[in-house]
C-alpha cells in the first residue's frame, strides 16, 4: 500500500519548412500572380468560464463492490461528492455539503456506504480526512486537531472498518501512524514516529512492513520491521533520492516493488523477494524512467507499467490484462487512464483525453475471456467545450546549448496552422509556459491554459527543462545548483527555437509560470529583461534565502534534498549563493511589465515572498501590478479566483503582446481578489474592482 499524495501538459513543434515554386524559365511567359490568401479568420472566443469553472462532472470513480459511481460535481456552485446507482447515473445525490472551497480528493473505504474525503482551510495544505455516509449524509472530521496534516497509508478490504492514517498532531515535522475506526472514528496508536519516518509501507492485513527517511548525507534509506525497532536494509544515495523509491507491497507482503535508478540511468520496476530479498527487473526504458503502474485490486500485483517520453505508453506485464490494454486504444490517439477498478476486477472506470479533447468518463466492462471488453460512454468533464475549436499540441525534442536533450510540446493558435501539421504558418506571439516543482515535468494532453492562450492568439511552449523528472537521474541532477544559470538557459534556448523555426520573433514573448515556473519568470525579469517583453508570475519565490527559511515543518525528511540542490542558508557560501540567484537581489533590473498573483495562505511559498519583490519594486518607482487572494494558497483553486486571474492576465497579454481578449465582465463575481497595487496599470481592471463585492470562502 502506498501514501495518498496530494499535488497539471503541453507540446512539439516540427521543423518549419517552406515550399517554394522553382523559378520560371525565363523565356517563359510571365505567370498571372496568384491571389493572395485571405487572413484566416480568428476562431470563435472560448470563454474562461467554459474553460476555468467548474467542470460538470470530474474526478468519477467506482465503489469497490460495484454498485455506485461517484464524482464531484457542483451544488449551489461549490465542487461536491455524487454518488449514484451504477446503473441509473441519473438519479445521482449529493453526500457532501462544502460551500466554501469544494472537495476534488475523495475516495472509497471496503466499509458499507462509507466515503472519505480531504479538505483544507483556505489553501493552507492541513488536510484533514472526513468521513461520510452515503445513508444519511453525516461526516465525521476523523483528524479533528489543529494544525494537522493527514495522510492515508492504508484501506484493505480485510479491515473495511477501518483505515491507516498519518497524522502529525504531536510534532509538525513527523507523522505517527494510527488505525483508525470509520464508525466512531476512535484512533489508535501503531506507530510514534521518533524515528524521523516519512512513508510507511503496509501489508493488506495492516502490518507495518517497511518504512523510509531522508540520511544526513541528502539520502534516504529502506527500513524493515524488526520487532519494535527499525533495520536498514538498503540505502538510497542522494544522486538517485528522485529516481529510487518503494512503489508498495503486494497484498500477501511478499513482494515488494521497488523504482530503481542505481547502477543505471533511467529507473526501472523491481520487483523484491521480501523474505529471501531477492530482485527481479520488471521492466525497463532506456530513455526515460519507469512511470505509473495498474495493479490487481486484491493482490496488488503489478499487472502494467507505464513511460512517459514524448507520449505516454504502457507495457502490460500480465497478459491478463493486455486485451484491455489494447481495446481502451479504441477510443482514440489520445491517452486512456485506467481511474478505478472494482474489487472483483470486473468493472473499470476510464478516464480518455487528448490534447484537444478534455477529459471524458467510460465505464469499461472486462470479458472473463480476457480480450478485451465493452466500453460505454458516461460523461464528459467539460461538454461546454464540445465543438469548440481546441488545437493539438505537438512533442518535440530540442537541443539545449550544450547538448541536452529538452523534451518539449508547442501549442499553436489555429489562425497560425491552417493545415494542423504542427509547422507555424506565420509567426505569432508566444507565451513560454514554465513547469513548476522544479522536480516535476510537463507532458502532452490537455491543459485548459494552452487552450486559452492559443484560443487567444499565442503561440504556447512549455520546456523540460534539465532538473525536470522523467528523464533520468543525470537530467534530473544536472539541475543541482543551475537555478538562473543552466535551468534558465534551456528556456532562452527554448525560445530560440522558436525564433529559428518561426513560430515567433524575438520581441514577441512572454514568459508565465506557477511556483518554480514563477521564480523562472522573476529570474527572466531580472537576469535576462531584454529576453521578454512582460511576464506573469504565480505563487513564484523572490528570496531563495527566506523560501527555504519558511517551508512547511512536514518538509523535515526533504529539507537536506533541497539544501544540497538549491544551497545551504546554514553556510555563508550557501547564503551567499542563494542570495546572487534571488531576483530579489537584481530587482533594479526589471524593465518591462510584470504581473504577480499570490495566495495569502500559501504554506510552500509565502506571501513574504511576493510581497518582497512588490515593495522593493515600490521603492525603486518600477511599475508592478500585484493580485493577491486571502483564500487561497499555493495556486488558484476556487472557480471563481481563477477565473478572475485569468481576466487579469488576459488583459494584461492583450496589453503586452496584443492577443485578443475577453472583457473581465463578470469573472469576478464571487471571488476573493484584491490588487494591492498596480490596478491602474492593466485596461479595465480598476473600474471592475469598484463594482466588485469581495467574496471570502475558506
């Protein structure tokens, strides 16, 4: 069994190439010059509404025995939990009440008619874990203590009453694990973490097998069971810490499966001998790490794995399985997510999407002959977006200056590919969309910002750039230390690309991104301020010293990873390293437009940190526009802040790089906005804000 965890694709551009026609023989008659084309037209303006409200249905899943579906969906405007009868979708309730923030992460207990589900306070990332029962519609918080983080270790069908938990109510640093009874919601202690444990590892009958923590050295180490103490039974250097990780046990506790980058390059499947410890090589990509694996809803075999290159592929390793696998291509050259599974493995919930097509729901009813199966549509997320004119995104190897390989994918408005072969046909505007973490990565399928944007009139590219995961640990660890300098070059390379394949010019790009890809944008404004012409920056870092300074105390095991990759604020030589690559520290270089959005409650990213760079841009008279949230943390998460973000920003693209855009009209009704500063700086935003009655929901 393995953690809950609790945490958004994009694009490729083949080579542009004209074809020309060879020049006339010159004893030729003179040709009558062709027509020139007509301008195609702009397609039809896709609201933010449509693309950043709530979706009609999400997240759908499947009672373990089969007899409901579940999703999210709104009531009274807020995200809640539905449950219907398998059979009658249409007669579907609603179990929960959320009129705040709305509930997306749920799941399905083995007890009867029970479900849980997470919810924080205002984006602050305490999650506590409900309860809720589909008779009567009663919750139970069952992680009722203050400043408490909880996390899921454990729901076994062989103890549906009740489930393993990690709370770390006694020390915010470290979570005890406790099992805890559905009905009363009575805990009981199993675990007091004095051992300084990040993951427990359990067997289908809740015995603790395994646990792991972080080594002095940045490390992390395999820790078996032995009676009431813990052995180390294998150590997890820190050049592989982001590659190398127990995936779960089986149900029996017999086998362990292991994601393992040691002694090569890419991770590869593992699977590990608990009792004689010996290891079999599952599966293996020599060009990318080993991804998301399906295992068996009783056994917990891992029946199919999954890489992501360009696209994501999956290998079946039980041929059980493979029909399925096969008969879910079926549905389109998109990518189909295997979303849930009942018990007896009869009945799989299917989510399908592609670039241009948002998420829909099947439900997928498996042959006993093992070939495959009947497949039948649901629902879709986002039918208001049916028959509107999204646009494919294209992967794309490029070369960074000094060799990597930076897989990428580019999105292009349909205006500038008439023919949909992914080759611009004109330049336009581009938005360079950078990838938060930075230990993450983008992939292709749909994103509702590449949709807007080109929808828009940009042109949108998002980069892998070396320290991205997926790629191997020495593209992961060649990002050691490269904040503002080898990280930010790949983007300016990226950009180059661009340029040289005339999806755009150089004084035609902006960059964008969310928490890393904020600080990437704060690092364009200030190392680079001639490479773009404004940029938007989300819940981005500005001091690295008072980022590092302020992390959730939760972080404890991970603290020693990020010290080693960014610097150490405990040295003078790491102070001072972190202090040069702050842009913070350059702030006197900003030139050109810049707009910040931030979360008051953010835990991983302060409001410190915005605020720094707004009031130092204060004092130097440098022109900042700043949109803070009170209900939000780390990102935008209520429909109605996104939305009114988005307005902002689409105004403010519109004013730097004069794309089209949507009038602000009503996307700010119900939302939480305030701007501190700079809302004269962007068309239309101050007369929306004097007609705005702020709406506060944690």
């Amino acid at each position: 069994m393995q953690r809950l965890l609790l945490v958004s694709s994009m694009l490729l551009a083949l080579s542009a190439c004209s074809d020309k026609t060879a020049p006339a023989d010159s004893t030729a008659a003179t040709p009558t010059p062709a027509a020139t084309p007509a301008p195609a037209a702009p397609p039809e303006l896709i609201t933010r509404d449509a693309l950043f409200g709530n979706p009609e249905r999400a997240n759908v899943s499947i009672s373990p025995d089969g007899k409901y579906l579940s999703w999210v969906a709104p009531l009274n405007g807020v995200l809640n939990v539905w449950v219907a009868p398998v059979d009658a979708p249409d007669q579907a309730r609603a179990i929960t009440k959320d009129t705040a923030r709305g509930i997306r992460s749920y799941f399905w207990t083995h007890h009867t008619d029970t479900l849980l589900y997470l919810r924080d306070n205002g984006g602050d990332e305490d999650f506590h874990l409900f309860s809720v029962n589909l008779s009567d519609g009663s919750s139970k918080d069952l992680t009722p203590f203050q400043k408490t983080n909880a996390e899921v270790f454990g729901i076994s069908a062989h103890h549906p009453e009740s489930i393993m938990v990690g709370m770390n109510d006694r020390d915010a640093k470290w979570h005890d694990l406790y099992r805890v009874d559905l009905a009363s919601g009575k805990r009981t202690l199993v675990q007091k973490n004095t051992d300084n444990l990040d993951t427990y590892l359990l067997d289908g009958d809740y015995q603790l097998r395994y646990a792991t923590r972080a080594t002095d050295d940045a490390g992390r180490e395999l820790l078996v069971a032995d009676g009431k103490a813990w052995k180390s039974v294998d150590r997890i250097p820190f050049e592989d810490v982001t590659n190398t990780s127990p995936q779960g046990l089986t149900d029996d506790g017999k086998t362990l499966y292991m994601q393992d980058s040691r002694n090569r390059d890419t991770s590869a499947l593992y699977a590990i001998d608990t009792a004689s410890n010996a290891r079999t090589l599952l599966f293996e990509n020599p060009k990318v790490d080993v991804g998301n694996t399906l295992s068996d809803p009783k056994t917990g075999v891992v029946q199919a794995v999954s890489t992501d290159y360009l696209r994501e592929e999956w290998k079946a390793l039980d041929t059980g399985i493979a029909g399925d696998l096969q008969k879910l291509k079926s549905l389109g050259s998109g990518d189909a997510a295997v979303a849930a599974r009942t018990l007896d493995d009869r009945t799989w919930i299917v989510a399908y999407s592609a670039a241009e097509t948002p998420t829909t729901y099947y439900r997928y009813d498996r042959y006993d002959r093992g070939d495959g199966g009947k497949l039948s549509k649901l629902f879709s997320a986002r039918p208001a977006l049916e028959g509107k004119p999204l646009v494919p995104m294209w992967p794309q190897a490029l070369t960074a200056r000094d060799g990597l390989t930076l897989v990428s994918y580019l999105t292009l408005p349909a205006e500038a590919d008439a023919n949909h072969d992914g080759k611009a046909d004109k330049p336009v505007p581009l938005v360079l969309f950078v990838h938060g973490g930075p230990w993450a990565r983008d992939s292709y399928g749909y994103g509702p910002y590449e949709q807007w944007l080109a929808n828009r009139g940009y042109a949108v590219l998002s980069v892998n750039f070396r320290g991205s995961t997926g790629f191997g640990k020495a593209f992961t660890n060649a990002g050691n230390g490269e904040w503002a300098a080898k990280m930010h070059d790949d983007l300016l390379d990226a950009v180059q690309w661009a340029v040289k394949q005339g999806v755009t010019k150089p004084d035609q790009v902006a960059i964008m991104g969310g928490s890393y890809g904020g600080y990437a944008t704060l690092v364009g404004m200030t190392f680079t301020p001639d490479a773009f012409k404004c940029g938007v920056d989300i819940v981005g870092p500005a001091n690295l010293n008072t980022l590092l300074g302020t992390v959730p105390p939760y972080w404890a095991s991970f603290y020693k990873q990020l010290t080693k990759r960014m610097g150490d604020p405990a040295t003078e030589a790491g102070k001072q390293w972190l202090t040069e690559r702050s842009p913070l520290t350059h702030v006197d270089k900003i030139s050109k437009p810049l707009l910040i959005g931030q979360g008051a409650n953010d835990p991983r990213v302060k409001q410190a940190e915005s605020d720094q760079i707004v009031n130092a841009m204060k004092a130097k008279n440098i022109p900042v526009t700043y949109v803070l949230f009170p209900d939000e943390g780390h990102g935008f998460r209520r429909p109605e802040n996104s939305k009114a973000f988005n307005a902002v920003t689409e105004a403010f693209l519109s004013q730097c790089l004069g794309g089209r855009a949507q009038p602000i009209g009503a996307d700010f009704e119900g939302s939480s906005i305030t701007v501190p500063e700079g809302a004269d700086k962007v068309t239309g935003l101050s007369d929306a804000l004097k007609t705005h009655t702020q709406a506060i929901r944690k």
